[in-house]
C-alpha cells in the first residue's frame, strides 16, 4: 500500500510528537523520574518545555513547507502536532520510550487545558491513564477530522 504525501506529512507530524517524548524524557532525568512523574518540578519548567515544543510545532512544518510547497499539509502537520500535544499523544509516548505502562495516576496533569478538562468530565477529576487514552482519542478524532476538512481543500 502506497501512502498518499498528505498521510505521510501527518506521520511526520506524529513523529514530532515522539521527538517532544524523548526530549520530555530527558527532562525528567534531570529533575528526577520520581518527582517527575508524581508532579513535583518547577512550573517554569512546564513553561520552557511547552515553548520550546511550540518552537519546534512551528519550526518544523515551515521547513517543510519550503521543500513541498503546500500549505494544506504544512497546516495539517502544524495542528495534527499541536491538538496530539495537548490531547496527551506525547504523554503517551513518554511512557512507550521508556517500555513502560502508563501511570495509573497522573496528578501533573491534574490542571492541563485540556487532559484536566477530559478528566473533569470522565473521571470526577483525577487524571488516570484511562483519563488520558479517552484524552488521545478524542484528539485523534478532532485531528481526523481537521484534517480531513484540510485535505478536501487542497
């Protein structure tokens, strides 16, 4: 099966996204796995890491754009990355790098916009690694959908 470029600049956007896991990754290691992952870190931490992820959501689909030249995948990969990153596709992933489960609590993402959100709805609240994977599909949704709208524009 060949792959259209449109399916293939939303792989890349996704592939973004794992690249946000690792180096998400390699912050904890420098605060700490544990204080990490129970929430316990700077919040100007939270702050650098999601500007510098945006740096990189922007950074990205305009390299791209100026080897294909098409504006409907550049935007594609642009919010395919975003709506993944706080719909906790990365979070996701940051479990995957490391072979592990998902947490079964995830208290730092108790206040996130949209994953606090997910979990104020479904789960009285408290983020759960169930929080997060109804959190991903419904992003997954969104994406499909924008997407989609995107590509019948092209």
């Amino acid at each position: 099966m060949k792959l259209s470029r449109f399916q293939i600049s939303l792989i890349f956007a996704y592939v973004i996204l794992i690249l946000i896991a690792y180096i998400d990754l390699s912050g904890s290691l420098l605060i700490g796995k544990e204080a990490y992952t129970s929430g316990k870190f700077p919040v100007e931490y939270w702050y650098a890491f999601r500007n510098f992820s945006f740096l990189i959501f922007l950074i990205i689909p305009a390299m791209y754009y100026l080897f294909v030249r098409d504006k409907s995948d550049t935007i594609a990969i642009f919010i395919a990355s975003i709506v993944g990153f706080y719909t906790g596709i990365s979070d996701a992933f940051y479990f995957f790098l490391q072979g592990v489960a998902i947490a079964p609590v995830l208290p730092w993402l108790t206040n996130h916009p949209v994953i606090g959100r997910v979990a104020d709805i479904f789960t009285a609240g408290v983020v759960t690694n169930i929080t997060l994977v109804i959190s991903i599909i419904l992003g997954l949704i969104v994406t499909f959908l924008l997407t989609k709208l995107l590509h019948k524009l092209n």
